[in-house]
C-alpha cells in the first residue's frame, strides 16, 4: 500500500494560513503560560474559605460587639455593601457556622467588620461576644448573599426598615452610599425596643447632616421614661406618614422573623407590589411550631433518629428531637455539612434523604426538583419521623 499523500498543502488558502501562524508564533502571546490563572483570580474573588484575625473589638451596647476582622496584609476579596460572611467555630467539639452582615464599608479594603448582637441561649454569638479576644483567628467563607441594592431594577428611592441588630447591612449600605455620595433618596426607619438598645446613632446622626439625601427615623417600641423620639411600631401609617413616593420606592428589610413578618404585611395592605420588598433572611424562626403548616398532633421533644449514610464507612445513627433542625443534630454529632444561611434559602447544606418525612417552612426555598429527588435544606428541615440521609 502506497504512503498517504499531504494533500494539506494543495489546499486553497493553506500557504496564507501557515504564514499566519507562523507570524502568531514569534510576535504572538503563547495562551499556555497562563494555564491556572483564571482558577487563581475565581479563587481569589470568591474563595471558599478565609482566615481573618481579629484585630479590633469594639463595644458597641451592653449586648453588641462589632468585630474587626484583618486578613494580615493579604488580599480580602471584594463584596457588596448589604453581604455577609458565614462564620465557622468549634465550641465543645461541636463545629458550627452561623452567617453575621458585614457593617463595614467596601470602599476600604483592609477589613471586614461584624456586629454581633446577644442572642437569648445562643450557643455561636455567646461564644464569639465572651471568649473570642483580639489576635484570634475566626475562619469564615468568602462574601455572600443576595441582599444589595442593584441600580438597574431597584431605582433611586429606598426605604431601609431596620429591626434591633438588624441595622447591620443598612450600615455597610449607608456607609458606602453616602462615602460615594450616590445619586439616591434614602429613608431609614429604624425599630428599637428603646435609645438603650440602638446602634450607631451618632453616625447615623452626622451622615444625616452631612447628606440632605439620607434621612433617618428611630422608632420605639419600649421606650425608657427618658427617652425622647418617635413611639410605636414599623407600621402601614408610618410609612405613609414619612414617604411620599410609595408606588416608585423599593423597601429593604432585616431583622427577626416577627418583624420582617409583620412589616411586610403592612406594605402590602399598602399595594405595594412584592418585587418592590426585598428581604433579608436575618435569623430562622425561633418556634418553628408556630409556622400554620406545622402538624398540630406532633410535638417538638419527640425522639426520632437519623441514619446517615456514608460513601466511605458504616452508617451511623443519631438521636435528635422533633424541634432540632436536622444540621444542627448533624453537626452535634460531628458531622460537617457545607451551609451558608442557616435560614433555608442558599441552598448550600442541601442533602438527600431516602426514607422519612421532614417539615420545611415555606422560608426554604427548596428547588421543585429537589422535592422531587428528596433533597432537603437540612438547615430548616424538622424531621417529624426516623430519617435516612446520604452524605
């Protein structure tokens, strides 16, 4: 059989393109030097995990600390003013995140900063308020979350409601907006127990006068005999009482469960359309048995057990309760499941459950596939029976 010819060179145009590549291969960029680079820059924006050492702690009320988190003259990725971080400990041999707004400003870059408010029993925030001292390490994830202001579709005028240490996000916000002098009309009603209990009012106060286009309300649901200010609840006539454009407004919401509930029924007995509400999950419910779906024959301190199932090694049990959220009885029992919110809506600890049946709030935003597939939003999954999971 005879040799198979080079027909390449026969070819219409082939001299014109070989003298191309070879022009391209001494005077052009040679692509393959920069194998890696694009995972180097990912990495670097949006790293799964950092290691930030306190440098600051600042008291801020007798139940709220802000900490000043430095990366040690490396790089802290960028994020947006309303973001958070999810913060990873270790306490008794329990490991445990929990997710806390960043309240600093994006337009520096040397810090994050965390206030952190006392949560009644709280097992991570007692921690990070009573032992964690400056020099220590707190390992954390990159910058998350989708509660920002987007110029594009939330237009100019907003109006921030603001629930105790919900005030957070709206201070990286108010920070950044005002540092920029951003061409935006912002009204913050802040909710409060009592003048005792709120945070930043001085610089609230000072951007106030600095910017006519910042204005702030501190509103008191339990005020001291002494304290001076508007009385009263976040409520539909509020509102009214202060904005003046409702219908081209777009409201932001943080704090407890209760509140962003309840103010958020009050915007909408206003007419105000739902894509014109923008929540953030701040914390999960405390009582999950008052959410109207929970089955009212079934009660929280019933014993159930879970079976997890492992690619690697037996499977193992474990005993929880009806009202324990099953990360949590996972993380109790050693096991470490990646997770985000804690609230039920990034999705990041979702598992697969084979056998049993769980509760989820309507707060989960789990995927109608993953219903369909059995995956859960361990997060805000209540088991009402023994369960089977894979992990």
């Amino acid at each position: 059989m005879s040799a198979r010819k080079d027909i390449k060179s026969q070819l219409e145009g082939y001299q014109e393109i070989k003298k191309e590549i070879e022009i391209c291969q001494k005077y052009g960029q040679d692509y393959r030097n920069e194998r890696g680079l694009k995972t180097a820059i990912i990495n670097r924006l949006h790293p799964r995990q950092l290691e930030l050492t306190v440098s600051e702690i600042m008291v801020e009320n007798a139940h709220t600390k802000t900490l000043r988190l430095a990366a040690n003259g490396s790089f802290l990725p960028p994020f947006l003013p309303g973001q958070y971080l999810n913060v990873t400990v270790q306490i008794d041999g329990v490991r445990t995140s929990r997710p806390y707004s960043i309240s600093s400003s994006p337009t520096q870059t040397a810090y994050y900063d965390l206030t952190i408010g006392r949560v009644k029993d709280g097992f991570v925030s007692n921690y990070l308020l009573d032992e964690v001292k400056v020099g220590d390490t707190l390992i954390t994830s990159g910058p998350l979350g989708n509660f920002y202001h987007n110029p594009l579709f939330h237009g100019k005028k907003l109006v921030f409601l603001a629930g105790g240490t919900g005030i957070t996000p709206f201070m990286s916000m108010i920070r950044t907006f005002t540092d920029q002098n951003l061409d935006l009309d912002i009204l913050l009603l802040y909710g409060c127990r009592s003048v005792k209990d709120a945070l930043f009012l001085p610089e609230l106060k000072h951007r106030a006068e600095l910017h006519p286009n910042f204005k702030f309300e501190l509103v008191l649901s339990e005020p001291d005999p002494e304290d001076q200010g508007r009385q009263g609840l976040l409520d539909a006539q509020l509102i009214k009482d202060l904005v003046a454009d409702i219908g081209a407004t777009t409201f932001y919401l943080c704090g407890p469960s209760a509140m962003q509930k309840f103010c958020t029924s009050q915007l909408e007995s206003m007419g105000i359309k739902r894509r014109a509400i923008r929540c953030e999950a701040f914390i999960a419910p405390e009582d999950v048995l008052a959410d109207p779906g929970w089955p009212k024959n079934i009660s929280a301190d019933q014993s159930v057990t879970l079976t997890v199932q492992r690619p690697s090694g037996a499977a193992m049990t474990i005993k929880t309760r009806v009202g324990e959220p099953v990360l949590t009885a996972l993380e109790r029992a050693g096991l470490a499941v990646p997770n985000g919110c804690r609230t039920g809506e990034c999705s990041l600890c979702r598992i697969k459950m084979t056998a049993g049946q769980v509760f989820q709030p309507s707060g989960a935003l789990v995927r109608h596939s993953d219903r369909a597939l059995g995956y859960i939003h361990s997060c805000r999954a209540y088991p009402l029976s023994d369960l089977t999971l894979m992990i």
